[in-house]
C-alpha cells in the first residue's frame, strides 16, 4: 500500500479528502485503489473522460453510493463552488476523494471557501522510505538516481524507457495541463526555462540572470517559477536568516520532484534525492498533524553554508548537511551545530562506509536516516 493509504481512510470518515501531488505519481491509483479495496460501493469520474466529466456534472451516481472519487477536477473552472454545493447537499450521505496534478489547496479562480470541508494530503514518489520487498536498499538507491522514483520508471528500473517516459511527461504537463490552467503563451521559452533549472539544482538560482539569458523579463521568470511550483514540477528552497546576525537574505535554490530530472553531476542528483526525501518527510507531518513545517538552507556573508534546515513552526528541529562521498564532518556543519544548538544535526552521505556520531552531529548513510520514516510501509502489496 502507498504510505496515505490508511490516514486517507480515517480522514474520510470526517470530510472530504483531496490527494495532491505531481503528474504521474500515483494519485488516480491510489483513489482507485481506496474506491475498489475500502468501499462496498461507489463511482469514479475522471474529468479528462468526455463521458466522466458529462456524468461528474449531472451528478450522474446513486444515492447509496459510498464514496464518490473526481479525478482532476481542478481543470474545472468552477469546481470550488461546484464541489462545495455537492459536499454540502450529500454531507454525511456520500463521501467524495478529489486528486488533481495542480494545487487544490491554492488555486484560487474565484468562489467560496471551502475550509473546513475537506483534509488535504501531498502524495510523493517512491524513496528509501517506500519500497517493493523485492528490491534492496542498493538496489533502491540505483533506481533513485538513475531514473527517480515516479513509480512507472522506479518499478521498470529502465534507463531507456524512464528518459522515454519522461520526455511523455514533460510535453503533457507543458502542452496540456500548464496551457489549460494558466496563461502562458511562449511555451517554448518556459521550455528553455526549466532547462536552465535543471543544469542548476542545488545552486543559487538568480532570476534575473536567467532572464538575460532567454530574453525575458525577471517578472516572467519569477510567474514561471511559481507556476512550474503550483504544477509539482519544481519546489523552492529558501534562505534562512532568523537569529542569525551574519546572514544575508540569498537567492534561493530550485529541485524537482522527480530525481531523474536533474542535469548534473552524481552530487547534485543526490542533493535532489535527500531533498525531495526531506520535503516528502515534512509534507506528511503538516498534512496529518497539522504543523507548519519548512525546507530552508542557511548561507551567511561568510559563505558558510547548510544545506537543509527543517523548522517546525518556525523553530529549527534539525540541521542537515549533504555529501556523496566525503565522510569528513562538514566544518559549517560543525559551525551551526555550535551556534544554533539544533535538536539534530545530521550529515547525509551516500557512499558511506561506516555511520559514526561526533558530539551532537550523527553522519549517516540514506537508507537509514530515511526507511525509518513510515513504520506502514511494510503492511501491504503496492498498487
């Protein structure tokens, strides 16, 4: 079972449940899987489906149904109002799971709220933290760095047929989903722009930079950014400068959530995998206790630099420094351990032949740090 399973079923009990997250990461599967394994009865409708969507609308499902699922129903215009009227006419009667590629918990084309009507969940790609029994840890990392964890090529394990489907991803989100949500006419040049990200993951991103040199404006880049955000292409990490007297408000840095999106050395492949394993992580704390949490990275006029904090309402819960294969404590590491007295401070390293503990700061291999993190995921076969 995927890692939402469960707290999606309790959640249903209460309101409506949404399940965001990329292109092709297994949100319809999920849904699918929910509807035939944990309900007696119930409908499923995917907006795409000319049939579905003309069903969806005239409310086409029986009354006794128990669990109603839309799919991509964000590309509706005006499918917060019409959902809500829905879920307020059937509440208790009916339950409804909504998946959508785009933000359901952000877009806003207008209408009335609907706080307080549904829980929202972010659903991740495969990781150290989620896997088939069949594979080894050895065997996991390979796959998440040769070809991402998106289950359809994570599963196949095929370089070839991974660069294939990949490419099949990126004209779909480009050409249909981001044209039909948002009004960008030069997709060419969006094109060019996620490139450019893609040759500078775990970098300092400076827009206007990238701006000069595909002939646009810094405000474009800046509307691109957030949009390629709001699609589950990209996610920004950004500078933290509280209680820290040295530090200077920096660019930020850009990864993607699919690993095998990165143009670049062995380095910044695996500083996009720990990434998107820490956002993951702390997506799944907000979602189900309700916590504010944030993936920031600490740079002061020095140049003394971390390359991921995690801070829980604000406050640091722990430091994390990356590395491939240099088991040596990262001395900035050591510098901000001091300085901040974090609760963790932890060195991720990918080829790491002996974990070991030097005062506060605990250097550690992936598998480890991260297939700890949903004690469930043994409990059942994957979709």
């Amino acid at each position: 079972m995927r890692y939402l399973y469960e707290n999606i079923l309790k959640d249903l009990k209460r309101k409506m449940v949404f399940i965001g997250g990329p292109r092709q990461v297994g949100k319809t599967t999920l849904a699918r899987a929910i509807l035939d394994q944990a309900y007696s009865s119930g409908r499923y409708f995917n907006w795409d489906y000319t049939e579905d969507r003309q069903g969806l609308l005239a409310g086409r499902w029986h009354s006794d149904d128990d669990l109603i699922v839309f799919d991509e129903l964000h590309k509706y215009k005006n499918w917060k109002n019409w959902i809500k009227g829905i879920y307020d006419t059937n509440e208790g009667s009916v339950r409804f799971l909504v998946t959508g590629s785009a933000r359901l918990d952000v877009y806003r084309r207008g209408g009335d709220s609907l706080l307080g009507r549904y829980h929202y969940w972010r659903l991740h790609p495969f990781g150290f933290d989620e896997y088939p029994e069949k594979l080894t840890p050895k065997e996991v990392f390979k796959r998440l760095m040769m070809v991402g964890g998106f289950p359809e090529p994570f599963l196949d394990g095929d370089e070839r047929e991974a660069r294939r489907w990949r490419r099949e991803r990126f004209d779909r989100v480009l050409k249909e989903d981001i044209r039909d949500l948002e009004s960008i006419r030069h997709i060419s040049l969006l094109d060019l722009f996620i490139h450019q990200l893609r040759t500078r993951v775990g970098s300092l991103i400076v827009m206007s930079n990238i701006a000069g040199e595909i002939q646009v404006s810094p405000k474009t880049v800046n509307k691109w950014l957030d949009v390629l955000e709001r699609m589950y292409l990209i996610f920004v990490v950004r500078s933290y400068t509280k209680n820290l007297p040295r530090a200077v408000i920096k660019p930020p840095k850009v990864f993607f959530y699919d690993n095998g999106d990165v143009m670049g050395n062995e380095g910044a492949i695996f500083e996009n995998l720990v990434a998107t394993h820490l956002l993951k992580r702390i997506h799944f704390f907000e979602d189900r206790e309700g916590f504010r949490y944030e993936l920031r990275y600490i740079r002061d006029k020095e140049g003394r630099e971390v390359d991921f904090v995690i801070l829980k309402e604000g406050m640091i819960e722990e430091l994390i420094e990356v590395k491939f294969s240099d088991d040596k404590i990262s001395k900035h590491l050591k510098y901000y351990a001091e300085k901040l007295n974090p609760p963790k401070a932890t060195q991720i390293v990918a080829k790491l032949k002996h974990p070991y503990s030097s005062g506060k700061i605990n250097v550690v291999e992936p598998a480890t740090y991260f297939n700890e993190f949903f004690t469930n995921r043994r409990q059942g076969p994957f979709f």
